[in-house]
C-alpha cells in the first residue's frame, strides 16, 4: 500500500486543501514542518517518513494561470512527483517531463474530451500518464458534458480504455473533509477494473482509513492533512507496512 503525501500549490505556498473549496485554501500549518515553503514542506515529509514519491497539484495552473515552474523543479529533485497542473496538450507533457517530473497527472476537471487523452496516448505513447477521475459527491467533474452527466464507474470504463494503467479516484468534496475516504467505491471499481492501479484521494483520515482501503484494494492512498496534523505518523506508518496486501479479486 503506497502512501504519497499531497503538496497543494496556490500562489508559491502549499495551502490547506478544504473540500475541493480553492478560495478558502490558506496556508498550510504542519506539525511537522514550520511554514508553508513547498520545498520545506515535501523535505519535511520525507525526512519524517521516508517517502519517496509526492503529488503535487498547481492549483493556480489549474485554475488557468502560471504553472510554477520553479517550485516543480526543485520539488522534482526531492521525490519521484507526480503533477497535477491541468495539462492537456503534448507540448506542456512534454515540458513537464523536462522539468523533472516522474509522471503527469491528466484530471478530468480539466480535460475538454475523451478524444483529448487519446490524443496524448497516440503521440505520447510511452510517456508516464497517470489519469485522475476528478469527483465530487460522487459525479465526475469534467467541462465535457458528455463525461460530466456520468458516475465514477461509467467514466471510467469510458476512458481506461485511453490507454491507461494507473488512476487516481480523487473525491473533492472530500478532500480536508475528515469525512473519510469512499472505500465502497474503490472496492467497486476494483472488482469492474481489476487491471488499473487505483490511488484513492481525499478523505483519508487515519491508519483505519488507510488499512481499509488497502482492504478494498487500492494500490495507494494520496494524503496530507493525516500526515501534518499528526493523525498519521512514522509508527503508524510502520504499523501499515507489517499489514498483508489483499488478494487481487
């Protein structure tokens, strides 16, 4: 069970996510890390826990704006990263990669069309896309009204096709909730997607949470507000180390 802790990046800071609620993010106050520099804060992390992969969201290219250039890069030579930045198009994959990072993430908060992930696929075909099923409540957020009218199964089984292997259930409504993670919907789509490594965002509260969606199946769990407020912490994460993986359904 993989456990990547979660950089939230939003005006040079890393912030507190809260719901998926971007005008409410401040910056982030840690038990482990004073400040909210990200560098700080994903060497803090490592250091405390000895993780070695990190996810990184750009809220304000997200959101349209500058990618943060630098701060990528310098968070790429602390840990194997995956970005989340909104990128859709093959030159910004490959400006990533370029700047250091182990994968890029494709949300479906910001992918137009189905037709846009194959296009990646077709002339990016060994590149390290990692898909993520943007949520809330539930119901895929994507500004394709064809994907946006479905649940989390049938846009899946619309896009895995696209020539993915690895996808992020990444529930906003959750995210900095302490409502706990939706283990009922990793188990779901674990039985119908046996073949996808699935990474479960938002929610997740404690070593319960983690141990029962590794019980549900999923592959690893993004997290941050467990890890900085101290709800999770290098014991725990032992503990969760010396627990069997389940059995592939």
């Amino acid at each position: 069970m993989r456990v990547i802790p979660v950089i939230d990046l939003k005006s040079g800071a890393a912030v507190h996510a809260v719901r998926g609620e971007r005008e409410r993010y401040r910056p982030m106050r840690s038990k482990i890390v004073t400040g909210s520099d990200p560098v700080r804060v994903a060497r803090a992390v490592r250091e405390a826990f000895g993780f070695d992969e990190l996810y990184v969201a750009d809220l304000d290219a997200i959101a349209g704006g500058s990618l943060h250039r630098e701060v990528v890069a310098a968070l790429a030579r602390e840990a194997c990263l995956m970005v989340d930045c909104g990128v859709t198009e093959v030159a910004a994959v490959r400006a990533l990669l370029e700047l250091g990072a182990a994968r890029v993430v494709i949300g479906t908060e910001t992918l137009a069309a189905q037709a846009a992930l194959e296009r990646l696929r077709a002339e990016l075909a060994d590149a390290p896309l990692l898909l993520s099923l943007d949520l809330r409540g539930g119901r895929t957020l994507s500004p394709d009204a064809g994907l946006a009218r479905l649940g989390a199964a049938e846009a899946l089984a619309r896009l895995a096709p696209c020539g993915v292997r690895e996808v992020i259930l990444l529930d906003l409504a959750r995210v900095g909730s302490g409502s706990g993670p939706d283990v009922a919907l990793v188990r779901e789509l674990r039985a119908r997607f046996p073949e996808l490594d699935l990474l479960a965002g938002g929610g997740v509260r404690d070593l319960a949470d983690l141990r029962a969606l590794a019980d549900a199946g999923a592959a690893g769990a993004l997290v941050a507000t467990a890890l900085h407020g101290g709800a999770i912490g290098p014991e725990e994460m032992r503990a969760l180390s010396r627990q069997p993986s389940p059995s592939a359904p």
